[in-house]
C-alpha cells in the first residue's frame, strides 16, 4: 500500500467525523445524457478521484502501478481486506426518474488534404479509416447514491471537484448542475430492491446470500484498475432474502 504525503492528515480527518445514512443525487443539465456502456458511476469512485485531486493539488499519482494507492473518504469503511483495501459504504448512482434510452454516436474523420502536396490518405481502411462509434446513453436527470459518510465533507468534496457524471465528459455527456447530499434511512448502503447496487468480493464476511457464481469484479477504488481486481459479485446481483435449501425442499 502507497501512501501519498497528506494523506495521513485526511485519515485522522476522516476517522473523526460522524457518519450517518445519506442520500446522494446529482441534478443533471436539461437534456444532458450518461454514458451506459459501463455500470453507473460509484460515489465512492467520484470522492476518491475528488480526494486525490485535492490532496495533491490536481497532480494526482506519481505514476500508475499495479500496487494501491490508500485514499481515505469521508465514509464508513465496511470492511478491510487482509491487503487493507477497503470497502466503502456507498452505492452506484441510481436514476430517479424515467429512463430515456438512446444511442449518440461520436464520428472520427480525416481532412480531404485537397491542399497538400502528399499522396492523399486511404480513408477506407487502415490508419485513417474513418470510423463512427456508437456510445448508448440513459437520459434521466436526478441520479441518487446512498452511503453512510459525513454530510459536509461529501457535498464539499463533490461540490468543488465533480462536474460530471460518468464517462465521456469531453463531449458533454453527465453534465452536472448541482449535488443534494441529505439525510436518509435505509437498511443497507449495498442492497437495494433485492440487488446488489455495489460490487463486493466474495471474502467480504457480512456479504448478503448470493446464489449466482462469483467473478472478477471492481469493488474498491479506483475501480478501473484491474490489479485491485477479485472474484465477488458485480452491480445487479440479485440477493436472496430466504433460504435457498427452504425453498427447494
């Protein structure tokens, strides 16, 4: 486990907050779309990229190892693994409202050269292929996260750093116009409506009952990274409120 300089002070911060059930939403610009290629945005993911950006102001990681990196957040820690990556108690993002599917697609092409003096490039095939690329987008504008964590320090950090929500932001997708952190009830941060709403790794000891075969999955930020990567269950999981021998018998 690295640890940055700074990052001890955020520890002892956040180790002396108090935490309670939040929820989390982002209002979105009118029209604005997600990106739905990938799983919905992490509140975890988003406050660590936030933290890191603020602790080592915008420099982020000296370089990209296979080795973690410890980043506190201003959330209650589920549980350590025996490699003390933590799991954090938040969820994904979750929409609100109607789901409007759509697909955009983002075109790559190459100038004529009518002026140079160059052979002219093969826009067929190859190198410079031109080449349109469909990306399939949710439309909603309230997306919600719940979490246990300090109110103050979350809205702080979404607030200042966070603008958009998910990928694509270059072209203007997840365009964010205000964050709502406010108190909330709930009887778990990782489940909701019977199903997972935050990957977790099958050695996590208060993990609910899963039927459905583990594989590898992202469950601790960054949650791209692959090194970080164990087997557990992804996003979606349905959870089984009953026995299962029960209802077999």
């Amino acid at each position: 486990m690295i640890i940055l300089p700074g990052m001890e002070n955020y520890t002892k911060t956040f180790m002396s907050l108090d935490y309670a059930p939040l929820t989390v939403t982002a209002q979105l610009a009118r029209n604005a779309q997600v990106n739905a290629y990938e799983p919905p945005p992490y509140l975890d993911g988003l406050l660590a990229w936030a933290v890191l950006q603020v602790a080592t102001a915008g420099q982020g990681v000296p370089q990209n190892t296979p080795e973690p990196y410890w980043i506190p957040l201003p959330l209650r820690c589920l549980w350590l693994s025996p490699d003390e990556l933590p799991l954090w108690a938040a969820s994904v993002f979750m929409p609100q409202t109607d789901i409007i599917a759509d697909v955009h697609y983002l075109h790559k092409r190459n100038p004529l050269g009518e002026f140079s003096t160059s052979a002219r490039w093969n826009t067929k095939a190859g190198r410079w292929m031109e080449r349109r690329r469909p990306i399939p987008t949710a439309g909603c504008e309230l997306w919600q996260a719940r979490c246990i964590g300090n109110a103050e320090w979350i809205e702080r950090l979404l607030v200042q750093n966070i603008g958009f929500l998910g990928k694509a932001r270059g072209v203007g997708f997840g365009e964010i116009v205000d964050w709502q952190v406010r108190p909330a009830q709930f009887d778990s941060p990782l489940v909701y409506d019977d199903k997972l709403i935050h990957a977790i790794p099958v050695e996590y000891p208060n993990a609910p009952r899963i039927t459905t075969a583990p594989r590898r999955v992202g469950w601790t930020p960054p949650l791209w990274k692959r090194s970080l990567f164990a087997d557990g269950w992804p996003v979606g999981t349905p959870v089984r409120a009953c026995d299962w021998f029960a209802d077999c018998l």
